[in-house]
C-alpha cells in the first residue's frame, strides 16, 4: 500500500471490510451510567438493546479521541516508513479532529519525510465511511496521498446527510443542534428533517408530519439530488424495519444500487437517540446548502 487510511470508530463501517483493506481505527468511547464502551466491530454492536436503554432513560455520555490516542495510531503507521490519510469525525461535531491536528504538528517534526494528511468529514457515521470508502478506492487505483487526499475532499463537500428522529431532545441536550430555535420537537406527529450542513453541524432543513411521511422524505432527497450513484449509505438506531423501507423507496425509483446499511454506532447514536434513521449520499457540488 502506498500510504495507510485512518479512521475513528464513528466511521461506521464494517471492521470485516476495514480489516479487509487494512483501514486502521482509533477507537472512540462511550459511557453507559460511567462505565467505558468502545466499539470496534458494528458487526456485534447490539443497536435494538442499546437504543432501548437510551429509550428507557439510561445515561450515555461520550468524549473525544484524545491527542495522544492519535499519536500512537499515527506514529505506528510512520515507522513503518507510511504516510498517512486520517479521516475522522465532523469538527462541527466533536473535538476529536482537534486532537488529530495537534498530533499532526507534533509528528511532522518528528517525521519531517512524511506525509500527515487530515481529512475533516464535515459528517458522522457513514457520512465518514463514504469518505473512507472513496479513499480506499482512489488508494487502490494507484493514486498517491495527495491525490486521494485532493479526490475525497471533493467528495466530502458532495457528501450529502439527512436524517429523522423521533425525539429532538438528545441532540438539544448534547448541543448538536446548531439552529435549535426553528426546531418545534417532535410533538404532534410532527418530524424534523435534519441534515449536515456545509460546516458540518446539524441542521433543521424541514418538518414532515408522520413517520412513514419522514421515511419518504428521505427517499426523496436520494432521487432529486444525488449524482454519484456508486454508492449510498444508511444507517437506523434500532429500526432496521424502516431502513429497508428506505432502502426499496430509492431502489423503486432508481433501481439496484450498491448500499452500505449498518445499525448506526452508538457514539454519535447517543447523540441523535433511538429510531434516528439516516441517508447518505453523492450530490452535486452545491448539495450541502440544499
């Protein structure tokens, strides 16, 4: 491999097709009532349990990667003579690419012949994976650090996520909602449609009234805006029932296409809270503001 790919564990995707491709991740915590949770393989991440805790009324906290985690992960890869593409969560989101920058500045003096290339994902979940998905795909086609590094930047600003769920309050709580104030909460049958905006932070974009309504919304978006059909993701916080649903509305309208659907992790599931139900896809360059 010319350079390695880095990721952190909210990237979502499958650690079968990670450690297929030799895609390193640093692992991110949670806490269920103080007592530390990672999650390293989505494959045994029970999502219908967890959920239902957070349902319940169970305290789920998360925290950043910190700088010294990155260190190691990054220096690892640096011996071996690699450089390196890291690709992590939103800064909109977290403090974790902050971490990720400050190792980059301590490295690159330690290691002034290699190369330390950050890619902020502007997203969550597989609003990361498709970044890294298209990385590896750009790494496998012979393409050098800095082009791939060029190539999925392009990517992330077409990157386009939208998402439902069924309680506002988990992201208010957390202060993930950036435009809190046009949110009415989800009383009345009414749904808010969220998305991922150009600065990465989360956004109410519309209000749609009833859950199956919302559920085709979604399909919606995916048929009017996206341009790069190689591949879309979905991920459902302990709802796989309404993800297949979403998965057949696209598929009606475009036909087959390749999807990653995962159970969404439970980092930033903590975050957006049981029944969150989420779609990713290429758009065109402008698609953020949309």
């Amino acid at each position: 491999m010319s350079f390695s790919i880095i990721t952190d564990s909210t990237s979502n995707l499958k650690s079968s097709f990670l450690n297929l491709n030799g895609i390193k991740i640093i692992e991110m915590p949670y806490f269920i009532n103080g007592r530390e949770f990672t999650c390293a393989e989505i494959e045994s991440f029970n999502d219908a349990d967890y959920y239902e805790k957070i349902k319940e009324g169970t305290l789920v906290t998360t925290s950043q990667i910190n700088p010294q985690q990155v260190t190691d992960a990054f220096e690892e890869e640096l011996k071996k003579g690699m450089d390196i593409i890291f690709i992590g969560l939103s800064s909109g989101l977290s403090g974790s690419f902050k971490s990720a920058q400050i190792a980059k500045a301590e490295l690159e003096e330690k290691y002034p012949h290699r190369k330390i290339l950050l890619i902020d994902s502007l997203g969550a979940a597989l609003g990361i994976g498709l970044c890294v998905y298209f990385a590896n795909k750009y790494r496998k086609k012979g393409f050098s650090a800095e082009e791939t590094f060029e190539k999925v930047n392009i990517i992330r600003d077409r990157v386009y996520q939208v998402f439902i769920v069924d309680d506002l309050m988990h992201l208010k709580r957390t202060g993930r909602l950036s435009n809190v104030s046009a949110a009415v909460g989800c009383m009345l049958g009414i749904k808010p449609l969220l998305k991922g905006n150009s600065e990465g932070k989360i956004v109410v974009t519309g209000k749609i009234r009833g859950r199956k309504q919302a559920v085709s919304a979604l399909a919606d978006k995916c048929i009017k805006l996206i341009k790069n059909t190689e591949v879309i993701g979905i991920t459902y916080a302990g709802c796989e029932e309404d993800a297949v649903m979403l998965k057949k509305l696209i598929e009606d309208k475009l036909g087959k296409l390749k999807f990653i659907m995962e159970k969404h992790e439970p980092v930033t599931g903590s975050h957006i809270g049981p029944g969150a139900l989420a779609l990713y896809f290429v758009g065109d360059s402008n698609v953020r503001n949309m």
